[in-house]
C-alpha cells in the first residue's frame, strides 16, 4: 500500500532524501473522491518527475457554503486503492488543524483574474485556493504542479500567482477527463440522481454547439441565448453563466484570432456543475 502521511513534518523528512539524491518531485493537488480525471493527472506527473505525491485535503478555506463542505464526499480509503496500481510514491492527506493550526493567519489573495465568475459567485473561494496551493508548495518543495483544466479559472489563478510571487515551481495544466457521453468528470457527479446524471450531458452539448455557432458567424447573444434554452429544456434548473472569456485574462471576449473560451456553471438536480471548452 502507498503510505498515506499526516504531517508536514513526515512529508518533509521523505522529500528532502528525495531532494538530496536530485530527484525530481511532482505534485497532483486534490481534494479526494478520486475519479479517472484525477488519476490522468497523476499519469502525467507520473510521466514527468521521478517522485509522486498526491495531497488529499478537503480545503475548509476554499468552501463558501457549509453545506457543501459538509456533503463533499470522502473516500480516502477507496482513493488509496485507486492510487495504489499508478504507484504514487506518497500521499500527503492532513487534518484541518495541521493545516491551519492555531493563529494562523495569512490569506494568498488574487487579484485580476480571480475576480470574474467563480471568484464573484463563491466569495473567498480563490483566496482559499491561492492560500492552501501557495501552503502544499511550501509543504511538498514540488518541481511540478499538475492542474486540470477542467477548473480553467483555477489553473489561471495558479498561474498567475506562481508567476507573481516567483514559487519554484512549473505549473502543468491537464485536459478535461470526459464521460463518454461528454459530462466533465468531477467529484459532485456522484451527488447526482439517476435522471439528473442522463440530463447532465446536455450542459457539455449547449457549449459545443454555442463555440460552434460562434464560430460559424452567429452573434454571441444569438450562440449564448439558443444554447442556454437548450441547456433549461432539457431539464437543468438554472444556468448562472455562460460566457465567452479570452483564455487567459477571462475578459469576455469573442476575438477568435486569440485563444477563447467559453466558460459554465449550471445547477442540475440541486448540484452545481462547472464546464469549460476551447473554442
Ligand atoms: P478537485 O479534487 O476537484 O479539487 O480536483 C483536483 C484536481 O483535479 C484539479 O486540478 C482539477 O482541475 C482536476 N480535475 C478535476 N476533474 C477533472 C477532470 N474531469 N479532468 C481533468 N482534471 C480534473
């Protein structure tokens, strides 16, 4: 079985043997409930460093609802099964209060590119983010971070944070890991009823066929309002945005001579959903 550590104390003894022999270190940052996007991107770390370690931690800080928190599903032992073929050389779950002991007291705030969509729906959300990322750096000393670019906010905010405050490390970002039927693989999925689940497809389908449209000439009102009542017709509750941003800075953009995006959350079920695709 792969070692599964508590402790800053334990991680840092394992990483400096690793360290002093020249070995590369890759870190798959997570928050557990391991599905197979997680595990390409542990393929990918496995791939380019010599060392693996794989963090699962609920992040307390990055949470803007309770109950959220509370509903997020933990398997940690089933995580460890998952991990145990890909031989990761270590994982690095700890408690909340190893963490964020007693008086802690720094935030990691982004600016900029946090600020639009997940940052303005889920207030603190990227501070929480930026704070524990900037933390797990610290912790692991990793050459290599690997990042999905299903969470393409994310992946921006951790670039440009990595980039502001010159951390050591290369940030790698991972193509979205698809359900065959197109629904992006997360965590919250296994929150979804049996008919939620068959509606949920549908969310990737408005925004393929929306990047299509606009692609094709249509006004972006035009691609974004038919998609939408697609997306609502086929039984999602509500859709808080759907927006075509500049890949980078997320302004919105339709400037398809530079990299685009379009960008989604939806409610389905009761259970938000997050979708991004390349336009
Ligand atoms: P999470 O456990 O949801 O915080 O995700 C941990 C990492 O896995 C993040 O970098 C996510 O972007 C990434 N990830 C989550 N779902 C997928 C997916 N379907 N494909 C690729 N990466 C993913």
């Amino acid at each position: 079985m792969i070692p599964i550590l508590r402790t800053v104390a334990d991680l840092r003894a394992i990483v400096r043997g690793w360290k002093a022999q020249g070995q590369t270190v890759g870190v798959v940052p997570t928050m557990g409930a391991l599905h197979d996007g997680h595990l390409s991107l542990v393929q990918a770390a496995k791939a380019g460093c010599d060392r693996v370690i794989v963090t699962i931690f609920v992040n307390p800080k990055q949470f803007n609802n309770p109950s959220d928190l509370a509903k997020y599903p933990r398997t940690e032992e089933a995580d460890a099964a998952l991990l145990a073929p890909l031989q990761v050389d270590t994982v690095f779950s700890p408690n909340p209060d190893e963490v964020y002991p007693k008086g802690f007291a720094t935030t990691v705030s982004v600016a900029g590119v946090a600020a639009p969509l997940e940052g303005s729906l889920r207030q603190g959300h990227f501070d929480g983010v930026a704070t524990v990322v900037t933390k797990l750096f610290g912790m692991t000393r990793a050459d290599r971070a690997y990042f999905g670019q299903k969470d393409w906010q994310q992946l921006q905010v951790v670039r440009r944070m990595v980039a502001d405050l010159n951390l050591p490390v290369e940030i790698i970002g991972c193509e979205t890991f698809r359900e065959t039927d197109g629904l992006a693989m997360s965590s919250r999925n296994v929150r979804l009823t049996a008919s939620a689940r068959q509606i949920a497809p549908a969310l990737h389908a408005g925004m393929r066929a929306a990047s299509a449209a606009l692609r094709a000439g249509a006004p972006q009102e035009v691609a974004l309002t038919q998609a939408e009542a697609t997306i609502r017709a086929a039984g999602f509750e509500d859709v808080e945005y759907l927006t075509f941003r500049d890949a980078d800075t997320l302004d919105t953009s339709t400037d398809l001579s530079r990299p685009l995006r379009l960008l989604a959350a939806a409610w389905i079920g009761g259970v938000r959903l997050i979708d991004n695709i390349a336009v």
